[in-house]
C-alpha cells in the first residue's frame, strides 16, 4: 500500500497542485500605499526616464493628480498625470506588496518571457485616454507579465459606480469592473457585461475559445487573459 501511495498518489497530487496553480491566476489587487524610502521610476511624455524617491502622492477621487520626488542627485521635483506615461513605485502595503512578489514569481516561472526584475517590486501604472468617464488617467496595470495581448487595469471608478465604497469586490477575489486594453483600444468592463464581451476580446485565440468559449464566467476572467497571452502571445497588440 505504500509504494502504491509512493508511486502513484504523490505523482498525482504533485500533478493536481501544479495545474490549480495555473489554472487559478488571479490579477493584483488595488495598491493605494507606497514607500518613500525604496526607488521608483517615471517615464514622461517627452520620453524621459527618471529614477526616483517618492516623496508626496496626491490622489482625488482615487486618481493620481500629481507626483512629488527626488532624483538620486537630490533634485526635488513636481510632475502632473498628465504629463506622464509610465510610472513605477513600490508598494508600502506589506501585504499587497507579497501578493505582488508571489503574482509575479509564479508567472516566471510558466511563461515564456521572465517577468522584468522591475516588474516583481513596483506597481506599474500607465496613462491611458478613458472613453467612459472621459478623461485622461493613470491606471494601474493588475495583469504584469502576463499582458502582451490584454492589460487589464484596476477601474479606480468603481466606488462612483457601485455606490458601496471603493474597492469593492465580487466572488472570485475579482472587482465588479476593470479597464481593459485590446487592440490599442480601452474599454471599461463590467461583471454584468462579460458574456456579451467576451468573444470580441478573446476570439482571436482558439485555445482559449475551446476551452472556455461555452462556459464563459467572470470569475475566470484571470485565467482566460493568463491562456491568452500564453497561447496566442507571439505578437503584442496593445
């Protein structure tokens, strides 16, 4: 009895962990803190890198408005959102901060590309053109390293939607709505609206159309992005 154990149930439990492993990929959740003390990045419009400390972080209505820091050489500085196009800090809130290093380790180690070195410690936002509010933001990217066809954002208008206080989520450790990326087009995607959107966004990929294509649910949302990029990500088409 056990060298059967051995020889067959420890294989196959091995085997059970690994597949619920990628089967379950789940997106970041939403980071509102961030440190003053370890280094970040931005990257203007103009194209400019600047490596940076965090020194102030103004936010209205959950949106970024502006960031203060200092340069390496000690230089202060003040930049607006919208004069930015990327932006790199790291997180301050210890527990979403090991969410965002064990996210980001397990995807390494299924996908093809190595997730940056940057991208295991910092909170990537982007500035993104919104058609629903209309309005330019930064958004936070809550899909690093699995993103090449689809970046899914944290949707920071979710409380003004729902009307029950920010953050809220539905089941699955999922929000109620995420901006989303696709074919250089942002769109604003809600639970209630997933089934009907789901063939335009991912159709293009016939592995993810076989598997899930007749049992769309929203709570798969992070393994259809994750299958996607994985199956049918040879070219980007942010």
């Amino acid at each position: 009895m056990s060298r059967f154990f051995t020889l067959v149930v420890v294989p196959f439990i091995f085997w059970a962990l690994s597949v619920c492993s990628v089967s379950a990929q789940q997106f970041l959740p939403s980071i509102q803190l961030f440190s003053g003390k370890k280094p970040g990045y931005l990257v203007l419009k103009s194209g400019e890198r600047i490596e940076f400390t965090l020194d102030k972080l103004d936010r209205k209505k959950g949106l970024i408005f502006q960031v203060a820091g200092s340069t390496p050489d000690g230089q202060k500085f003040k930049y607006e959102a919208d004069q930015i196009q990327e932006l790199g800090l790291a997180s301050a809130d210890f527990a979403k901060f090991l969410s965002l290093q064990e996210s980001t380790r397990s995807v390494a180690r299924m996908q093809r590309n190595k997730v940056s070195e940057s991208m295991r410690d910092l909170v990537i936002f982007y500035n993104e053109r919104l058609d629903d509010p209309k309005r330019e933001a930064l958004l936070q990217l809550v899909n690093p390293g699995f993103d090449s066809q689809i970046r899914v954002y944290d949707d920071p208008f979710s409380a003004e939607t729902m009307s029950v206080g920010f953050g809220v989520q539905v089941s699955g450790g999922l929000e109620a709505s995420y901006y989303v990326k696709v074919r250089g087009q942002v769109i604003r995607l809600k639970k209630r609206n997933y089934v009907e959107m789901f063939r335009p966004l991912f159709d293009s990929c016939a592995p993810v159309m076989a598997r899930y294509g007749k049992d769309i649910a929203w709570r798969d949302f992070g393994d259809h992005v994750f299958m996607l990029d994985q199956e049918c990500g040879g070219i980007e088409v942010k």
